[in-house]
C-alpha cells in the first residue's frame, strides 16, 4: 500500500469508528488495520464482545470499510443443525475464504464444547492453509478462556484478542498463562521457537503480531532454560510495541526472569517504574492489582513479609472484591495462606485454603486449581508432620486430576512431593526410584531444566542421607550435584548456585578435594549474598570455619 493509500485509510477508519462507545474506537482501528494488512492470508482474530447489539454494530462498519477498498466480507453462524461437527465447520469456512477477505463468525460461544475445540485444534494446519483470509471468532469471557484451556496450540497462533466493552473499565477477562499449562515436548516447542524465528525475519509483520510473536517466542525459549534468549525476544517485543500497554506487559515478562534469577532490585525498579505508571495512568485497575501482587511476591522473597501481606489485604483484595472477581480473590487469599505458612502460622492457612479457596474453585469447576490448593493443604500437614494424610492428598486428590488433565509435568511435581514424604519416613529407595524414573525422565522430556536441577539436587541429598558417599553411590552423588550446579550457573540462578553450590562443597570436602571445594563455596555464598540469605551465609561461614580448625 502506498503512503497516500496508507493514509486514507487510517482517515476512513478514523471516520468509521467516530460514531461508536469511546471505549471501543482503539479496538476497532486495531481490527480493521490488521485485517487489511494481511490480505489473503489466514489470521486468527478473537474478538470478546457479549453485546450482539454492539457486535452486529462493529461488523457492519468493518465490512463498509473493508468494501471501500474493495474487500468482500461475509459471515458463518454456527448452529447444531446446520454443523453437526467441526468438519462441516471447516467444509463451510473453506468455501467462504475463496471470495472473501474476512469471514465472521458468530455463534461460537453456544456452538464450542471441549470436542469441538480439541477438533479445531488438531485441524488448526489444515485451516491455516486452506483459509487464506482473517478468520473473526465472536466470543465470550467463558469461551476465550475455554479456547486458551483446551486447545494450547490453536490459541498460540491467535493473531491478536480484541475485547469490546461499553463499559468505562477493561473487562475483567484473566489471559491464563499459557507457560504453565505447555505440556508440548523441549523438541516440540524448539521447533516452535524455529519458526516463530523465521516468521520475525519478515520486514512487514503487523505490530500486533510481531509482538505476540516475539512474546510467545520469550516463553518457549524460557520454558526450555534458554533464559538469556528468552529475554533477547521479551527486549524485541518492547522494541516492536508502540502501544504503551504492551510494552508495560512485555517489561514485566523481563521482570520475572530477573526475579527468578534472584535480581529483585532490578525486578523491583521494573515492576514500580515500568508497569505500575502505565496501568494507573490508563485506568486498567486490574493490570495494576497484578503487579502489585508480583511486587509483594518479590517482598516475600526478600523477607518482608509484613509488607507483602499488607499488599495483598489492601491492594488487592479490596480491588477483586469490587470488581466482583472471586476467582482472583480467591487466588489472594492463598496467597496471604502461603506468608502466614511461611510465618508458621499453619492454623490460619489451613483455615484460608478450606474455607476461602477451595469453595469457589469447586463452585467454578476449576478442579485444577482445587488440585493445587489440595497439594497446598497437603503441604501444611507435612509440615505439621501428619504423613498419612499429606500422602492420601496427594495420591488421591492430585495424581488422579493431572493424569485425567493429560498434565504431566504437574504428575511429575505431586510424585516428587509423594517422594519427599517417603525421605521423611525414611524408604529411601522408593523415594530414589520416583525421582529417577518418574521425575527426571519427564522434565528432559519437557525440556524444563530448573525442575531437572532441583530434582537432581535431590538425588544428591537422598543418597547421602542413605551413606552413599562411603558406598559405590558417590559418583552417582557427585554427578548429580555437578549437573545441577551447572545448570544453576548456565541459568544465572542465583538460589540454584546457592543451595547446590553448598552441597557439591561439602560433598568436596567431605571427599578431600577441598582446593576443587573452596571456589564453589565462594559462588554459594555470593549467591546467597543476591538472595539476602542470612541463615545460607551463615551456614558458608560455619562451613569455612570446619575448614580452617581442619587446617590448623
């Protein structure tokens, strides 16, 4: 399109969007600049909009802008009766995308089951090629969410998800986080991440899409370890975003790898300067509540909990409360359970995740957050020392749900907690076997390299609880802590390189290598110098202390 073509449009949409609700006119040029930029080729828009009125509205003036420019534009509702399944979905989508430059398609909310979704998403290559035209999926809160749940692949390729509201607030639509549910393969979403590559390489990608690109590129590359890739592509997504939301959405992506990393200053500064600003000078009361949540999870880390619970009392619960958001409340008040735990205040935490949590994810279906929280009670009776019950919840309420869910990674998490009540009760071999044949394999399956390292930590610790570095176990010992550190440091996290960083120490000394014991002592104790760590300076500092009276 020319500079001239260019700007007539943006003047057309200009005019198209005057007469509509304030709140929907930035929705609107969105929408229209992308389905103009991407001609005849497939993109996925999902549109929330739960007013038919309101939709019919937007449709219309989208199709007389598109036909100014010669653009056809047709519409699919979808009904029982005349599409009995997604095949005759397809068969109907197909033949419309041979004379049209968009397709609406309405009814979805009713129409769409699990099924119907799981068909969608394994045909999702088929559709791509087949209809080479912008396909519009009318939807509701409910349905996009069932849609990001159920089909992860599908959801992955959305071009952009617009919400219209006549509302003067954001609709309080939650996007779930899709790095958390990716069960994909490491060679799965490497292959994945190749192709978002390519994609990148293109000179003309829309806005929108590059940074979704870029965003998701970020999350499969931290999924798999990559850390510092995955902050190459978050830093590309905040260089593409001229929108100022994003941008504040995408910086707070580079927080968290920061904060994993045991950055929290730099985590922090980002947090408060970067994201807080954004969302309270453009009223998104949600967004905001969100980061004052992840400030107070940074507090936490740091010590502070008087502070973080403070946050979550009278930032955030008063916020979910008056927007009517149970399901958000509910997730605050386990996290005011998981500080009164970390304060030793176990009666009160348990009473929160009984009484404040696990009801309204049962009201809302949700069985895996209710699994969670389950495993989160489960944990407070383990350290209460009621064994029986802590392993009944996780073999009865938590492995059944994540293996119906197809989550095997969350499988192999309960089964290494499963394994932690074992060590306590002391069957060492089960414990060892769970962790070498039902964790490890699973996480380098996944690709997922911190889960790995801890766990292999925890082989170390279990065979030398078992005598192992006086038995034919020791190289077994050692390997296991050397990967692990390794990991640690290829991550740059500093509580891996802390934690194991003092094991692989003592199991040196302990073996007479004290010159290959020293260096990683200094390490641990830097890393515990980032953490804040006083009681891990303090063990450094006994351990240089053994050493000193053994070379006296």
């Amino acid at each position: 399109m020319t500079e001239a073509g260019r700007a007539e449009f943006a003047d057309a949409v200009q005019d198209a969007g005057a007469a509509l609700p304030p709140d929907c006119q930035q929705g609107f040029a969105r929408l229209a600049k992308l389905v103009r930029a991407r001609p005849h080729k497939f993109q996925l828009l999902i549109l929330d909009c739960r007013d038919e009125t309101l939709r019919d509205r937007l449709s219309e003036d989208l199709d007389e802008l598109l036909q100014v420019s010669g653009g056809r534009t047709t519409r699919l509702r979808l009904s029982a009766k005349d599409h009995p399944d997604f095949a005759a979905v397809e068969r109907a989508l197909t033949r419309l995308a041979e004379t049209n430059a968009a397709i609406h398609v309405t009814g979805g909310s009713a129409w769409f089951d699990t099924p119907r979704w799981e068909a969608f998403n394994i045909r999702r290559d088929a559709i791509a090629h087949e209809v080479r035209t912008s396909l519009l999926l009318w939807l509701d809160e409910d349905s996009i969410a069932d849609l990001a749940r159920v089909a992860i692949d599908l959801w992955a390729w959305r071009t952009s998800v617009i919400t219209f509201a006549t509302a003067p607030q954001r609709l309080t639509m939650r996007e779930p986080d899709i790095r958390a549910i990716d069960d994909r393969t490491r060679d799965e979403r490497a292959a994945r991440i190749e192709f978002l590559h390519r994609t990148l390489l293109e000179p003309d990608i829309p806005e929108d899409i590059r940074v979704g690109f870029a965003l998701e590129m970020g999350d499969l590359a931290a999924s798999l370890g990559r850390v510092a890739e995955a902050e190459s592509a978050y830093r590309e997504a905040v260089a593409a975003a001229t929108d100022e939301h994003s941008r504040a959405v995408t910086m707070g992506r580079i927080a968290d790898i920061l904060q994993v990393r045991g950055a929290l200053d730099e985590a922090l500064r980002i947090r408060r300067e970067e994201e807080l600003p954004v969302y309270e000078r453009l009223g998104d009361v949600r967004s905001r509540a969100l980061t004052m949540g992840r400030i107070a999870d940074i507090l936490q880390a740091r010590g502070a909990l008087d502070e973080a619970l403070r946050i979550h009392r009278e930032e955030l619960l008063p916020v979910f409360e008056r927007l009517g958001d149970v399901r958000s409340r509910a997730v605050t008040m386990g996290k005011i359970a998981d500080i009164l735990q970390a304060r030793g205040a176990l009666d009160e935490a348990l009473r929160i995740r009984r009484e404040e949590e696990l009801p309204v994810y049962e009201r809302l279906g949700d069985v895996r957050e209710r699994a969670v929280t389950m495993g989160k009670i489960a944990d407070i009776l383990q350290a209460r020392g009621a064994l029986n019950e802590a392993l009944r919840i996780r073999r009865e309420e938590e492995l059944p749900v994540y293996e119906r869910l197809g989550d095997v990674r969350a499988r192999a998490v309960t089964m290494g907690k499963i394994a932690d009540i074992l060590e306590a009760r002391g069957a060492l071999d089960e414990a060892l076997r769970i962790r070498r044949e039902e964790e490890l394999p699973v996480f380098e399956r996944l690709g997922d390299v911190r889960e790995r390292a801890v766990t292999l930590h925890k082989v170390a610790e279990a065979l030398i609880a078992a005598g192992g570095l006086d038995d034919a176990r020791a190289p077994e010992i050692h390997a296991a802590a050397t990967e692990a550190l390794a990991i640690a440091r290829r991550l740059k996290f500093a509580d891996g390189v802390a934690y194991t960083g003092t094991l692989l120490a003592q199991i040196l000394v302990r073996a007479g290598r004290i010159d290959e014991a020293l260096p990683i002592l200094d390490e641990a104790e830097a890393g515990f110098a980032t953490l804040g760590d006083a009681a891990g300076l303090e063990q450094v500092k006994q351990i240089r202390g053994t050493l000193s009276e053994s070379a006296g």
